[in-house]
C-alpha cells in the first residue's frame, strides 16, 4: 500500500515542503512516461536502433520482438518500448551472446527492472532536491523501524545511509 509521498526543494535557506498522496504522484510520473501513441515505423527503428531492417523482420518473424496493429497501415509500426528492447538484444549480440543467450538476458533485465520500479514504488517515503544538484531519497525503516534507510545521489555518484529514528 502506497503511502504518504514528502517532497523538499531546498533552495539556499528557503525549505519548500510538498506533501501529497504517493499514489497520486506516482500516477503523475506513469501518466506522463505512458509510451502509448508513441510509434516508429521500421526506417525510424532502424535509425533509433542500427539494426538494419533485415534483422529486425527476422526478430518479428520469431517472436522477439511485436509490431503494432494498426488499421489502414501498410508498413511496420512499432511501439516506443521496442527500441529499448532492441537496443537491449543488439548490446547482448554485439558483446558475443548468441540471439537466444541474447533474448534471456534481456528478459531477465525486463523482469529486474519490473522489481527495482516496485521496491521504488513500495518504499520510497520522502524526497529533497537540493540547490546544489543533491538529490536525498528516503526508502523507509530497517532494523525494526528504528533506522531509516536512504540513498544519496550527488555529481553521478550515490550512496546509502542509515540514521537512527
């Protein structure tokens, strides 16, 4: 169950606290990522991807990868999580994975990412961007409530944390 979202933008000595029901602004981000109505024909995948053409009618032919339906449409349309998952099958073939060894691991990362998004979504309990680019994530207790768990994010690094409650 989702709860209470507090979010603080700091910026100098001004301290800004937002707080909203997480699941409405967890609905915000899904609304606005949605990838539906995004669709590339097979010419743009090629380009988004560098897989020729060739390529990616023999991955639709097995299986690997789904173009849409669409009514009245004569060429190939495909939706904008395709490129991610061509991209990914194309990063496994291009360091020396065979196309089946390919299609476990980019399963495998796709069943991952599923699980990363949930424990977000489930722990994530207070958020502050600061001025200076810092990003502190709150992701709940551990040790029985008694500490609180965190994630500093600052110049492309991270680091967790625990602070007595």
């Amino acid at each position: 169950m989702c709860g209470k979202l507090r979010l603080l933008i700091c910026k100098g000595d001004l301290t800004v606290t937002v707080t909203d029901n997480f699941s409405n602004w967890l609905n915000l981000i899904q609304q606005v990522s949605q990838p539906e109505g995004i669709t590339l024909g097979t010419s743009d995948l090629v380009k988004a991807t560098g897989v020729p053409a060739s390529q990616l009618r023999y991955w639709v032919e097995q299986g690997y990868i789904k173009p849409i339906d669409v009514p009245n449409e004569r060429s190939r349309k495909f939706s904008y999580r395709v490129v991610f998952r061509v991209r990914a099958i194309k990063y496994f073939l291009d360091h020396g994975y065979t196309l089946s060894a390919a299609m476990d691991n980019v399963n495998q990362f796709r069943n991952l990412d599923i699980q990363l998004q949930r424990i977000l979504t489930d722990h994530l309990t207070d958020l502050q961007l600061h001025d200076d680019g810092q990003i502190d994530i709150s992701l709940g207790t551990v040790q029985d409530g008694q500490e609180l768990l965190g994630l500093t994010i600052k110049d492309g690094s991270s680091q967790f944390w625990t602070k007595k409650v």
